[in-house]
C-alpha cells in the first residue's frame, strides 16, 4: 500500500497537480493533540474512538507505533504512515488525515469513511 501511495503521489506530481511535500520533522502542530469520535471521552481511555497524535507517534483505541513518514498534501491535509502494533500484531498503516475549516475536527479518510474525531481540550490527555 505505501509504494502504491507514493506512486498515486508521484504520478500526480507528474501530471501538474498540487505535490505533498515530505515532513522531516514529524507530524504538523496543528494535528497533534487528543481527538476523540465522542467530546465527553476525552481524557479518558474509554471507548474506541480515541486517538493522540504525537509528532512521532500516534496511539489508537488498541494499537500504537512510531510515525515512519508524513507526507503534507497542504496545511490541512497530512498522510501519515506509521508502523503499529497492537493485538499481537506489528502493521504499517497509512492514513490520510483532514483538518474541519474550523480545525476542531479530525477526518479519517477515505479508510475509515470520513470518520470524523473533535479535538480534546488541551491537557485532557491523561498520560504522556
């Protein structure tokens, strides 16, 4: 899946499209953060809506790994490819992730169908 996204990238690029830009330093400020399918979640570790975006590391509901990559299609829309490991298993995932106009939600798409997650108040996250 990842050499088909930088060829889908590549091919665009190519073609005249707007480029994403490779981040050297993580993920971008403003998509770090909790984020949370359900507002009144945040802060805690119930449900599997959760997910913490560090610069280089992401945490979901029963997986978490290290970013490998951040591709940044514009300031409001990254692909972040990180390696995860989580139920006994160690995958790469690759998720393209949307900031709302507003940019206090989180839209996963097209994996997860456009699942949209609100930003947790700064220092809801209840461990480091």
């Amino acid at each position: 899946m990842f050499r088909s996204l930088l060829f889908s990238l590549a091919l665009a690029c190519a073609g005249g499209a707007a480029c994403a830009v490779e981040q050297g330093h993580g993920v971008p400020a403003a998509f770090v953060g909790e984020w949370n399918v359900h507002v009144a979640l945040c802060g805690t570790s119930d449900g599997d809506g959760r997910l913490i975006i560090r610069p280089s590391r992401v945490e979901f509901y029963e997986s978490a790994g290290p970013v490998v990559r951040v591709l940044v299609e514009s300031p409001d829309q990254i692909v972040v490819i990180a390696q995860l490991q989580g139920e006994g298993q160690v995958m790469r995932s690759v998720r393209r992730w949307r900031l709302s106009t507003d940019r206090q939600q989180l839209i996963d798409e097209p994996g997860a169908g456009g699942l949209a997650r609100h930003r947790c108040r700064s220092g809801s996250t209840t461990h480091p």
